[in-house]
C-alpha cells in the first residue's frame, strides 16, 4: 500500500504496540492532541492513558523515566516534540543511558524519537539536524530514514533493538512523500546503508531528506550523461563501513551530503573511512556539500541560503566528475 | 495568592501526613491526572492557605553559616565562613521507633558498623596507595543510608548517592564490591569500567548504578516504578539527593514527574550543610528543603539524619505509601557530612564549631548508647564481640578486594551496545495485561504545523 513518510512511522509504532505490551508511548501532547504532527493520533484510544502518557514539558524525566522503565524490561517510545529540545535531555542520553551498558551491563531498549529537520521554516529551535551529538556518543544508535519504506521498517527494529536508538524523523519529508509499503509485517536492519540508485561514475553518500535531492540532482545530470550512484545511510551510528567503502571503490568519487552544518559534521568522518579503507581508488578530492557553520536562519530566502540544495549537488558533480 | 506553611516544631507525635490523592493504580487504573485537592490544605476565613511539614527531629538545631572577612597578622584579608547559633545545644535522645524491634534496631546498628568500618578500610588502602583516584565518605550519614535502605521490602528499587555505601550493604552488595570498585579491579562489579558506588544490579538487588551529575537518578527511579507498574506492580523506588544536588533542574523534573504520575518515589534529601565547600545558605533560600514538597503537592517530612529509628520510620511509612499507591514522599534528613567532599580534601572551610556540634550527634555513637545503655539490648560484651565481628567480616573483604587483579588492557574493549544475545529482555514483573480500545486504526488528518 501507498503510504506517507509520517503514516509508515504511525503504523510501525501502532502495529508495535500491538504485538508487544511491554511497549508504551510517552512525551508532551501525544495523547487525546495526537501529538504535534499527529504521529500518535488515535493511540490513546486504542491503546489507553497507561500506555499513551502525556507528560509534563520536562525532557530529562522524560528520557529519565524512559529508561527507568526499560530497566524492569519495557520499551518505552519517547516522543520529543521537536529534536531541537532533545539538547534538554542531553545530559540524561549522554551520560545516563549511553554510557549504562558499558559500565555496568544493563541493557536500556528505549526509543527516543522526533521530528528534526529544515525546509520548512521552522527557525533556529524546531530546524535542527541535532544526530551528530548522539554520533559522538558511543552507546546509543542514531537513525535517520529516507522513505516511507524504511521508516516503517526502521521504527519497528528500533522498538525491538536491546539498545537505546535515537530516531530521527524528517519532518520535511511527514507528508511529502509517498511510498510502497508492504501489508505483512517485516523490519529494516539498523546499520545497513540502502543503494538508493545505482550508477557508475560518482557516489554520492547520504541520508534522509537529502536522499530526494541526490535523487533529483540525479535525473538532472543523467541528461548529460553523468551517472550518480546514490548510498542512503539508514543508520548513521553505527555507520555501514563496507557499503560507504564498496561504492567508492566503484565509483572512484565521493560527495558527501548532509543537512547539518559541516565542521565536525559527519562528511568528515565519512572522509576519514574512505581515506582508511579506499585511499587508493580515489581518482578525485572528497567533496563535501553540508548546511552553513551557523544557527539556520528562520526567514524562508536565508533558510534556502543555509541548507544544501538540488542545484549544489548537480554543480559539485560537474566539477568532480572533470577529475 | 498568598499562602503561608505552618512548620509545627511542636509536632513531636507523630502524627503523619496523608496526602489526599486517592488515585486508583496498578495495572488498567486510570491513576491520571492525580486529584490536586488535599486534606493537608487547610483555608482560614483569611483565606490564607496553611501547610503542614511534620517534623519529627527531637532537637532543631538552628545555624546561619555566612562569609565574612578576616584580617591576618599582616592585615591581609581574607574571606571566610563563619557560624552563628546555639552550638552548645545538649544532644537529643534517639526517638523509639514505631516500627522497629529489637532485632531490627541492631541489625540496622551492625550495617551502620559495617559501613563506617568499610569505609575506614578505604581510607587505609588509599594511604596504602591501593586506591585509584579518591575516597568518598559517608561519616555522620551512616543512619540515614543504612536506615533508609532497610526499610525496603525485597522487591523495591534503589539507587545510592556517593555517600551511601551503607545502603549497598543494607541491599546485599559486599564491602568488596565497594573496595574492588575503588581499586578499579578486575573483579569489581563494573569490572574496572567505573569506580566508587557506580554499579548496579537489575536481576537481584534491584540498585540502578549512580552516575556523577546530580539529580538525573530521580526521574530514572521514577521510571522504574512506571514500568513496574505499568506489570501490575506498586513499587517504592527509593533515591537521595543532597542540599546541592537538589539545585539542579532535573531534580525538579524528576520529583514533579513522580508527582503528575503518583509513582511510588521515595526521595532523602540528605541536608548535610556542605555541598563541596559550599554552605547551604548559598544553595537555597526556604528553611527547611522538605518545605519544596508543598510545591510539588506531595507529602514532605523532616528527620534527624542522625537518628536510625527516625529514618526509619519515615521511610518505611513512605515506602508503604508507595506500595498502597499513593505516590511520592520527600523525606529531609537533617545532618552534617563530617568529612571533606572527598579524601583530598580537608574540609577547612568549615567553621570548627560546627564539626565539634556534630560530633556529639555521630550517629552511630548515639545508637550504640541507645542499644547497650538506654534499652539494654545489647550487652556491653555483646557489643564488643559484634564489634569484632565487623571488623573481621572488613578484614576478610578487605583480603578478598586487595587480591583482585587489575583488569586487561584490552579489557577495556567491547560491550558498548547489547548485541549477540548477551541480555534477554523481558518485563520484569511479567508481561503488561493490556486491554484494547475500539478505536481500530485510521489515516491521521494532515498536520497543522510546520507544512
């Protein structure tokens, strides 16, 4: 069936919910409101208040409590209004329920999870691309979706995965893109990137709303005979090392393409695998293409400014591929 | 509105609060949104509200510390604190305890032993040079940990701050666990990934492992006791914070969750009048930090830190709040920490006076005088051999930690995420009996926001 990007997400969680008693939902408004977005609308209920909690605005009790509960064996699913204020809870993730398995071997299967994201004017505080702060924390597992397809199958892995995963949804993408979804129950590995268009003459590397940039940027350049090769990432920690090393061993040339802004982004440490694992079959420099070193601006000419577009793609292209 | 608290000095019966939330809970119970009306609540004709902290302290010592500046021989200035108030104040009686019996009383006397001498053990391997990185001390606490600790049914949840090493005890974990940890050893419970009291245990001892921020614990807690009773369990989940962690703002978050939700979180606010070097006159401005819980809208008693049968008592009546579902309780235990924030530190900042008032009130010198003079449970014989006793059980640990080896190098490696099997994960308390609306599954409407 043909399913919105945020549709795939609700039934993942919903069909989750109803496979599983031991998982609840929590966060600010998903109850009788649905939720911001809607993602939970509905599931109060079917599922109850127990099970769907509408929390005070406090988003260290949140993932405090998140994780509490998936010591005695729950799978909690928290729901941060906006990623932006996943950085309220900062502490909490980084210090709390990453570093717990390490040092002293409880498992915490929780599921943070929100909308993050530019495109669509949301200003400084609800446009955020916040997963490199959650890379840089060994412990916790970042994902980042592109399709209907994939969220479906993502969201349904994260609920079940023995580790806390960060789900990073893209709001731009909620009810912008339809895709095939299948009726029958089936999940996505978490860490497995997705060759979202195969081509032989250079890679782009990316994941989420970027992927439907490289995929236009894609059909553009096509017309002039240069062939895109397009990795999704899926995962963005842990990282798939072998799919990123496989099509620059194909290719020859890497871009590298990311929303968020590029010093310590996470184009650099793509960088650093291909020069550890394919240095040799590089025919041309690592290009990155990554939103401005600055806050993203709120009025629509700026934001457009900040954030990476379909037409920096198709002109980094051109001049790599002269390489 | 004005509003006005009524702190009764008076209330020596102890006479209970009983806050008037009646929320149904356990598995299925509509337990939201928790009534906010409450019997303690009590309007005059003024229409002054008036609250009620019941306070069951035999004594109330009243202390301003300040800074004020010193001149030395060379007339340079310095700053310093200074303390004023009532320091020759005699020392109060332990007050019975409602629950406790004998053999309780001197079970609870022998962990409270144990941790002293456990942690004087410390000290020795630190100077032996055994120790990697500092000690941290619990002296003058020991009631307040040990106390708190016993008064948990089997089943309840934990979590220690750095200065409970009694509780660890008290909840099964053996003074070479606490060593070992210090020593960062092979055999520690953390395998040398951490040190001091970070370690937990969520199979049997039910103690989720501290971290080193202030506060995060209690939101966590409050979480254990949503999962357990999202499986039709009412838990008490015990936690401490001190006068200058409770400054932090997830302190906040965690106890108002607690409150929203009427989970059975057991909160020790341990007033020990030092956070580091800083005085908790810099830390808050109400009298009393047990007067918070008004805000929050929940129960809120005061003890004598010092005082086994008083931690006791009010802990085990919050823990059977809990278990009869009627939400959290936040306890103030009045004390002093008796030593520096940790080994390194030799605590000069603190006026000598104040040392010396709290020494005559060391907890376990005032039990010991309660148990051997006052009620005579124990022989002056039998409280040496149980003396013993302690010393050689720390002796015997003390061996047991020394000889751990230190971990491998590349032990340092792996176990970052559950993979492999390693953990299955089922509910604890069994599988969540859920019923199901019949609300069947729709398309959601388009969204309003940010298109």
């Amino acid at each position: 069936m043909q399913l919105t990007y945020l549709e795939a997400i609700r039934q993942g969680i919903w069909e989750e919910m109803d496979r599983d008693p031991s998982v609840f939902c929590l966060g600010e408004d998903i109850g009788i409101y649905g939720g911001a977005f809607k993602v939970t609308d509905g599931f109060i209920d079917r599922f109850g208040p127990e099970r769907v909690i509408d929390t005070p605005i406090a988003e260290s009790a949140i993932v405090g409590a998140a994780f509490g509960a998936s010591l005695t064996g729950m799978r909690p699913v928290a729901e941060f209004q906006f990623m932006d204020f996943i950085g309220c809870a900062f502490n909490q993730i980084s210090n709390m329920v990453a570093k717990t398995h390490y040092l002293w071997g409880a498992p915490a299967p929780l599921v943070l999870r929100g909308p993050s994201g530019g495109y669509v004017h949301g200003g400084p505080f609800h446009s955020q691309n916040p997963e490199m702060w959650f890379v840089h924390n060994p412990g916790v597992k970042v994902i980042c979706p592109a399709t209907p397809y994939d969220a479906k199958g993502l969201i349904k892995s994260a609920i079940r995965d023995n580790n806390p995963c960060i789900f990073f949804e893209h709001k731009y993408l909620y009810r912008r893109i339809k895709g095939e979804v299948p009726a029958e129950d089936y999940v996505v590995p978490i860490g497995k990137a997705n060759l979202a268009r195969e081509g032989r003459d250079l890679s782009i590397v990316t994941y989420a709303a970027m992927v439907h940039t490289a995929l236009e940027a894609a059909d553009i350049l096509s017309k002039e005979g240069i062939d895109l090769e397009i990795l999704d990432l899926r995962t963005v920690s842990p990282l798939d090392r072998e799919a990123i090393t496989q099509t620059v061993k194909k290719t020859n040339k890497v871009i590298i393409l990311h929303e968020h802004s590029r010093t310590g982004g996470l184009a650099g440490e793509i960088a650093a695998i291909i020069n550890e694992e394919a240095f040799d079959d590089l025919d041309g420099p690592i290009v990155r293409i990554a939103g401005l070193d600055s806050a993203i601006p709120f009025s629509p000419p700026q934001e457009h400014h900040y954030l990476p577009k379909t037409e920096d793609v198709v002109r980094e292209a051109r001049r790599l591929r002269a390489y | 509105m004005g509003n006005k608290k009524q702190k009764s000095k008076a209330n020596t019966n102890g006479s209970r609060s009983r806050n008037g939330s009646h929320a149904r809970v356990g598995a299925g119970a509509l337990a939201r949104p928790v009534e906010r009306t409450s019997k303690e609540i009590h309007s005059t004709t003024s229409g002054v509200r008036t609250y009620s902290i019941p306070d069951y302290r035999l004594e109330h010592p009243d202390f301003t510390v300040r800074q004020r500046v010193e001149k030395d021989k060379q007339g340079t200035e310095h700053v310093r604190y200074e303390v004023e108030g009532d320091l020759d104040a005699p020392v109060p009686p332990i007050r019975d305890s409602k629950y406790l019996d004998k053999k309780q009383c001197i079970e609870i006397y022998r962990w409270m032993l144990l941790n002293r001498k456990m942690e004087v053990a410390l000290e020795n391997l630190y100077k032996q040079g055994k120790v990697v990185g500092g000690v941290y001390f619990g002296l003058g606490q020991e009631a307040c940990s040990c106390a708190s600790a016993y008064a948990l049914d089997k089943d309840d949840w934990f979590a220690p701050m750095i200065r409970n090493q009694g509780s660890l005890l008290v909840r099964g974990f053996r003074a070479s666990d606490t060593m070992m940890q210090y020593m960062a050893k092979a055999d520690s419970p953390t395998k040398g990934r951490d040190g001091t009291s970070h370690f937990g245990d969520i199979e049997k001892r039910n103690m989720v492992s501290p971290i080193s921020m202030l506060g995060d614990l209690i939101p966590v807690l409050s979480g254990v006791a949503l999962g357990a009773r999202l499986q039709g369990r009412n838990l008490a989940v015990m936690t401490y914070i001190g006068d200058g962690g409770q400054s932090t703002g997830v302190t906040y978050e965690g106890i108002n969750f607690a409150a929203v939700q009427n989970l059975g979180l057991v909160l020790f606010v341990e007033s020990n009048l030092w956070a580091y070097s800083t005085p908790s006159e810099m830390q808050y401005r109400c009298k009393d930090l047990a007067e918070r819980a008004i805000g929050y809208g929940i129960p809120g008693v005061i003890v004598d830190g010092t005082d086994a049968c008083q931690v006791y008592d009010a802990a085990r009546d919050a823990v059977e709040r809990a278990h009869r579902g009627e939400g959290p309780t936040m306890i103030e235990a009045k004390m002093m920490r008796m030593k520096g924030h940790a080994i390194h530190d030799a605590a000069s900042y603190v006026p000598k006076p104040m040392f010396d008032f709290w020494k005559k009130r060391d907890p376990i010198a005032r039990f010991e005088n309660y148990l051997v003079k006052e009620k005579k449970w124990l022989t002056p014989k039998e409280n040496e051999e149980l003396i013993k006793e302690v010393e050689e059980i720390i002796e015997a640990e003390r061996e047991i930690a020394v000889n751990s080896p230190m971990p491998t190098p590349e032990s340092a490696e792996g176990g970052v995420y559950c993979e492999d099997g390693c953990h299955e994960i089922k509910p604890k308390y069994g599988m969540p009996k859920v019923k199901k609306g019949t609300g069947g599954y729709k398309e959601t409407e388009a969204a309003v926001h940010l298109k």
